[in-house]
C-alpha cells in the first residue's frame, strides 16, 4: 500500500470545499467517489482496480444523489408556498424596476435581480415611468410582459 490513499483523500477533501462553496452536486459525487477509491486503495486494490472503482462509484452517486437533491427543492418550495421555477419561469411574479419608459405599444427595459430586460405593459395603453416598480406577468421569448403592482 503507497501513499495513494492519501491522495484520494486530498482530492476528496478538495472536491467537498467546491462543493460547498459552489453548490454543484457532481463535485460531492466525485468527494463520495474518491472515498471508494481510497477504501479499495486501503483494501489493496491496484491503481486500475481504484480508477474503476472511482468512475462507478462517480455514476451512482450521481444516479443516487441528483434525485434525492431535486426531492428535497421540490418539497422546500412547496413548504414555503411556491412552485420550484427555474429559467425565466422563475421571473413571473417578481419585481421589478423600470429603467427606461414603457410606453404604450412600445418595448422599455426593466431591471430585475440586477439583470436588465425588454420589457412590454401588459394592457394595452399602459404605461410605466423611470424608477417605477412593476410586477412580471409573462415574457415571450425575452420579452418581459409587466404590470402594475397592485
């Protein structure tokens, strides 16, 4: 036995201090992979035999933990009332500000989580100023759909 072992440990310490600083889910399959590397190194097993190990064990844990993780968002979202949206799905119902006029029948910009958009009034004939807070309806393509807060 060399000192193998103690390079999958490095390397699954690493892989979990990315993990837990970037929130990735296939660096903790890796931290977890490496862990079945180093026992297959502790239990005598060639380099070989450890980079399967390694590689099969990356493959479950994804298959595993992917799952597991997209199970406890979805339940987290629902205990707090909302639906797990992601994408631009996950625009509708913000907030945001007006950055440059909408006028009616005409595209203005809003400004939400610090992103800037196109942006369109909802109604027809209604329009939003400068600094002005508005609520996402929908959005078509990039297009923001706005309304006012009520």
């Amino acid at each position: 036995m060399t000192i193998t072992w103690i390079l999958w440990l490095i390397i699954a310490a690493v892989l979990v201090i990315v993990e837990i600083l970037s929130q990735m889910v296939w660096t903790l399959c890796l931290a977890i992979a490496c862990v079945a590397a180093l026992v297959a190194c502790l239990m005598g097993c060639t380099l070989p035999v450890q980079l399967a190990v390694l590689a099969v064990a990356s493959v479950v844990a994804y298959l595993v933990l992917v799952p597991y993780f997209k199970k406890i968002h979805h339940l987290a979202a629902e205990r707090e009332g909302r639906a797990a949206r992601t994408g631009m799905d996950a625009l509708i119902g913000m907030e945001a500000t007006v950055v440059q006029a909408i006028e009616p029948g005409r595209l203005g910009r809003v400004k939400v989580d610090g992103d800037n958009w196109q942006a369109r009034a909802r109604h027809e004939g209604e329009s939003f100023m400068i600094g002005q807070r508005v609520r996402i309806h929908s959005y078509d393509s990039i297009i923001l759909t706005v309304e006012s807060i009520k």
